[in-house]
C-alpha cells in the first residue's frame, strides 16, 4: 500500500523516522491538534510554519491509521491514539491495541481514549522526547509524570494498573496461571506499570508502599525452585523508577527483592543500582526523613533481641541483664527462621541509617532547611551539631537536635569561626563521639588566589593520576553522573569526559578527565581505561559558567570537598610501590584540605598515646623517632622516608596498635593506617618482617 505524502510524512513522525519532525509542518499540527498552537508539558510552544488544511490532515490520518492497522504497525502507541483521533477512528484501534497487547497495557490506552485530540497529542510529544533524552529505556521525564497525574482518569488508573499487576503475579504464585519465566508481562504493559510506579512515588501516595512491596516480591522469585523468574525487565523497570522518584518503602521492598531472589545476575544487579538510587533519596528530603529509628527490642523464648542503633547498628542477644556473646544455642536450635528475619532486620536496618545519614550530609549545604523535625527522637541526632536561630540571623549550635519553634539547620564548619570549630571538635573527641557522618572534623575549601586569577574554573584538583575504577565508584557514590572512559568498539574509543554533579541553587558542579595515554589497553574489543587524570572544576547555571566568586561558599566547599576525597583515595601516588614525578610529588608534597583535617585530628591524638615522647608534628609529616633510625610519616599519602638520607620505606600497613584509641573520623582509612605505622615504627627493634627490616638496616 502506498501513501499519500501527507499521510507518509505523518508516518514518519509516528514511528520516528523524520530526520526532523519539527520541518514537517504536518507534524507540527499533529503535535498541535487541529490547526490550534498549544504548549507542550515543559512550556515550550509548538507551531506550524504554515497552517494545513484541518480537513486535509484529518483525510491524511484516515489514511495513515487505516494503513498501520491493515499493516499491524502500532509502534508509537500514543501518537498513533492522536492520530486516531484526528481521523475519528477510536473505536478500530482500540479493537487492534486490545487483540495485540497486554490487558494493563490496553487499559491505558482507553483512559487516553477519552481524551481529546490535544491532550493525546501533547503526550505523544512527551514520550517522543524521551525517547530521544533516553533512547536507553524511554522512561517517561518526570514533567511529564506529573503532568499525567492531573489528566482525566489516570491517577485512579495507576493504581488500577499496579493492583491489576501484583493480582496477576499472586495467580501466578498460586498456580492459576501457567508460570513461564519472564513472560508474566509482555514491553508494554511492563512500560505502562513502570509509569504508573513514577506516578505513585511522585506523589508518595500512601497506598503505593505494601502494595509495591507484594508486587516487587513476587516477581523477583519464581513459584517453583528455579533460577528464573515471573519478570526481570519489570523488576528492573520498577527500580529506575525508584532511582528517580526515590522512598524509603520503595527501597527497603527492592531490597527484600533482592534478597528473595534465586536468579544468579539480578542480585549484582540491583546493587549496582542502590547506590544511584540512595544518592537520589538524599536529595528528596520531604521523604528521606521518614526512615525509621529501627531500634527493637523482641522476646525469642527465654532470650531477648536487641537491634540498637545507637552507633553502630547492632544486633544482640540478652537472657536477663547479661549481654551474650552470639546467638544462644537453644534459639539457634528452636528459632531459626526467627533469628534468620532479625538478621535481616538488622542489615536492612543498617543499610537504612546508611541512607538516612547520606540525606543528612547531603541536607546541610541546601539553601532550604530540610524538614529535620521528622527525625525528633531518632537516636542519629543525638550525635550531631545543630544550630537553632534564636533571632533573627543569630544561630546557636548545639550537639543533639531538640524541636523549639525556631529554624533548625544542621552546623557546618564553613559558616563557624575557627574558634568554633576547635571548641566542636574538643567535645567530639573528648565525648569520643563517633558522628554519623563527618560533620566537626569536616574539611573547609574556601576560595584561592589562583582560582581567583582562574575566575571561573578551578585546578586545585587538576593533573592526578587516578584509578579510573576507583574513581568512577565513587563519585557515582557521591551523585557524580557522565564518569565514563573508554569505548567498547574496535573502530574508536572515547579518551575524554565530564563529570557532572547536581547542586542546589540550580548550579551543576562538572570536573574533566582523560584518559593516561600510557595506562589503557586496546584489544580487539576496543578500549579498556585503566588511569585518567583529572582536569578543571567548573560550575555552570544552565549552560554558563559561574564566576567561581560566586559560587554559594557551602556549595562551593561540598563540591571541592567531593574532588578531595577522590583524589585522596584513588590517587596513583598512594600506591606504596610507586615511583616517577607524580608519585614523588604526591606521596610527599603539600597537604590538601583532608590532610589537614587528619594533622589536625593526630594533634589531638597522640598525646593521649604510648608512644607520644616519640612523635611530633611537623607541616606534613608524623616524625617517629624508633630506635634505629627516625621516620616521617606523610599525612596525605602514609608513605614513609627514613633519616638520615630520606629513604623510602614500603610498608603496606602496621599492625592493629591504636585499637583500643578513640579516632573522631575514619573516612578513608589513612588515619588509622597513619597511626599504625607509627606504632610500628616507634618500637623498630621489635619488627620481624624481613621485608621491612632489610630496609630500615639498609
């Protein structure tokens, strides 16, 4: 069948073969409606650049339905529901989309059914252009899910839908419909529950967490003892919706999915996706704040359970006031599956004051003070610094959160005299407080005179040799998006990127990288990155650069701070084994702001020790005077140069000494790895690690 040019070039536009729908003027009055200019969700306003003939068009898309339905082409489902509208031929597609697709997937297209042609045509150009922003799943963007919320009849059909959906997987577990794996839900019913899933979590609607709960549970194990299950692409589906319209109900049901399921790959899966997701929770407080406190007290025969929360999420076992050292005999013996679902609890309750921490780190540089008096009572509190405004713009800090009818903000070191902050960090370390995240001891970036000359970019961070692995992780870790080197293709490989951070204020921290061109391989498969060095920060509102002078001095610190870290764990001149310039100068050069921080934390720490007549402190290095020679001890790196000649001593880690000493902070581990060598080396005469030995004797 051939069709009219009109009627092509609307087919075009359907199934996204137009170079560019937006020549068309045909397609610009299929997007429009009948001749009329309208507004697409974002606001944008779509018009033709001549007027076609209303009855033309509509003659056209009589043509065109007529021809995908006789050809069964209903790809595009919601430009061809616009179609059908302008051609009045609702009732023959809804006939075909019934026949040819599944029932929840059907039941969408008739709540679209009954709308006008404007409003279909308006979705249609919503779903197109996610197609092009996400041509990976073509999730609908989050406009346009609350955009569907107030169309007629599709709030009352999201729930519908994914009560239609957690029904048929309960038949399908109790064995009244044949199980066959990963056929419970055909690609557009699996789309159409996705968006309904958005809808919900959008909207935080009550209904949405046991039901989401049953659902997620149901088809991530199969009903039988196989491997397989009802739905991987839905499970995965409901996921990404979770990572962008995150609760923490519709976390905690993944992560009983995850545990549920007997399928060798979802498990990594997911786990690649709770770190997106969790990152996404911190930054939508309203919700975030809703973690329970988890603390438990439950009787389990003559023994009693205890998940406190107090520091460290903790499980114990008690029979009357004595603390047990493991799970007693006769409830391992009696009670198994109980002490299995606390255990449970336990780690999920852990992995819950994990994401409740990083919303309230990632809370403190906001410019709107998050709604902290959800978490009156919560244990988590009690172990940080909160500033109260007594009157108008005069703050009070104390340690513990308390509810006054004031504004309550969390403290942070970048709005505190130095005064302040050395008193903090006396009460952190003389309470031996260990704060839920790095709050008194926290690092301060303020603004150089370099970066004043750079204006608007910053190469405080520029030039290091990171492991790109590493790298990658965590700033994934920390909200960072586009970390990506290397190219899986024989003809090329991208050597370059841009990371890029969401910030409040509307600002986008990005940070450049390339790849090392001596540390990558390239194989038949393409290339593989093993090295990049990290290049300028720059922060951007829209697409301009900010002056960095006027960049929020918080905002300004956290995204700096976050480069800091990276730098300091996954910096090639960390490696004990490692030589050249870089390595060199890293290993043994000027303290970045975290350095500083942990010279400032020893200072505190060694006095309190054994060997505290054998240290001291000097601009960058722990001196430790051994017996046998003297040692400094770098406090970025831990790489160690003896005296008298500065020789380098490898030593990959010290013995476990401080054990028993209170550290403030271990973020990165370099604190205690710091300290560990210095016990060693302090007591020189009694190491026996030939490997050692040979070189101090050397």
């Amino acid at each position: 069948m051939h069709l009219s040019p009109l009627a092509q070039r609307l087919h075009n536009l359907i199934t996204g073969t137009a170079n560019d729908p937006t020549y068309w003027p045909e397609a610009s009055q299929l997007s429009a409606g009948l001749g009329a200019a309208v507004r697409t969700v974002d606001g944008s306003l779509i018009s033709a650049p001549y007027v076609v003939d209303g009855q033309r068009l509509a003659v056209a898309a009589r043509e065109l339905v007529g021809y995908l339905l006789d050809e069964h082409q209903l790809y595009e489902p919601f430009s061809v529901l616009a179609a059908a509208g302008l051609a009045g031929m609702d009732a023959e597609v809804s006939a075909q989309f019934a026949e040819k697709r599944g029932p929840i997937a059907a039941a969408e297209m008739e709540v679209v059914f009954g709308w006008d042609v404007e409003l279909r045509a308006l979705l249609a150009e919503a779903m197109a252009k996610a197609m092009r922003e996400r041509p990976d799943h073509a999730a609908p963007l989050p406009a346009v899910i609350e955009w569907l919320s107030s169309q007629p009849g599709y709030l009352d059909f999201a729930r519908t839908a994914l009560e239609a959906a957690e029904a048929r997987v309960t038949a399908i577990h109790a064995g009244e419909i044949p199980y066959r794996a990963e056929k419970a839900f055909d690609d557009g019913e699996k789309r159409t529950i996705g968006r309904a899933v958005r809808l919900a979590l959008l909207r935080d609607e009550p209904w949405l967490p046991e039901l989401l709960d049953r659902l997620l549970r149901g088809i991530a194990v199969a009903p039988t003892q196989a491997r397989t299950l009802p739905s991987q692409g839905l499970l995965f589906e409901i996921a990404r919706a979770v990572e962008e319209h995150p609760t923490p109900e519709a976390i905690s049901a993944l992560r009983a999915a995850r545990q549920a399921t007997r399928h060798a790959g979802v498990p990594k899966q997911l786990d690649r996706m709770f770190k997106p997701i969790e990152a996404a929770l911190a930054n939508r407080l309203e919700v975030a704040f809703r973690i329970p406190d988890g603390r438990l007290r439950q009787a389990v025969g003559e023994h009693t359970a205890v998940i406190s929360t107090d520091g460290k999420v903790e499980l114990s076992w008690w029979h009357g006031d004595k603390k047990l050292k493991a799970v007693p005999a006769a409830v391992r013996r009696k009670h198994p599956e109980e002490v299995k679902r606390l255990r449970e609890l336990a780690k999920q309750t852990a992995q819950q004051q994990a994401t409740l921490v990083r919303a309230l780190e990632a809370g403190c540089a906001g410019e709107t003070a998050p709604p902290y008096r959800q978490l009156e009572g919560h244990p988590v509190t009690d172990r940080l610094i909160w500033e109260f405004e007594v009157s108008p713009g005069v703050w009070r800090a104390e340690l513990g959160l308390t509810v006054p009818d004031v504004p309550v903000r969390l403290w942070h070191p970048a709005r505190a005299s130095l005064e302040e902050v050395r008193a903090w960090r006396e009460v952190v370390q003389g309470k031996e407080l260990r704060q839920p995240y790095k709050q008194a001891f926290r690092e301060v970036y303020l603004l150089t005179p370099a970066e004043e000359e750079t204006r608007d970019h910053s190469r405080r961070f520029s030039d290091h040799l990171l492991r790109y692995g590493q790298a990658k992780a965590l700033l994934t870790d920390r909200g960072w998006t586009g970390m990506s080197l290397g190219h899986w293709d024989p003809a090329g490989g991208s050597d370059e990127c841009t990371a890029a951070k969401k910030l409040p204020g509307g600002l986008t921290a990005t940070w450049d990288f390339h790849l090392d061109e001596h540390s990558y391989e390239r194989d038949g498969y393409g290339i593989t990155a093993s090295i990049c060095v990290s290049g300028d920060i720059r922060f951007l509102a829209g697409v301009s650069p900010v002056p960095l002078a006027e960049v929020p001095p918080l905002i300004l610190s956290e995204a700096l701070r976050d480069a800091d870290l990276a730098v300091g764990v996954t910096s090639t001149g960390l490696d004990p084994n490692g030589q050249g310039d870089y390595w060199q100068s890293y290993g043994f050069g000027a303290l970045a702001e975290s350095a500083q921080v942990r010279r400032d934390a020893l200072s505190r720490l060694i006095g309190r020790t054994t060997i505290a007549d054998r240290c001291t402190l000097t601009d960058r290095f722990l001196v430790v005077r051994g017996d046998l020679r003297t040692y400094r001890i770098h406090l970025g790196s831990a790489n160690i140069l003896m005296e008298p000649n500065d020789a380098y001593l490898c030593i990959v880690s010290g013995r476990d000494s401080h054990a028993g000493l209170f550290l403030p902070f271990e973020e990165d581990g370099r604190l205690a790895l710091i300290l560990s060598k210095a016990f060693l080396l302090a007591n020189d005469t009694a190491i026996t690690d030939p490997s050692i030995t040979r070189q101090i004797r050397a």
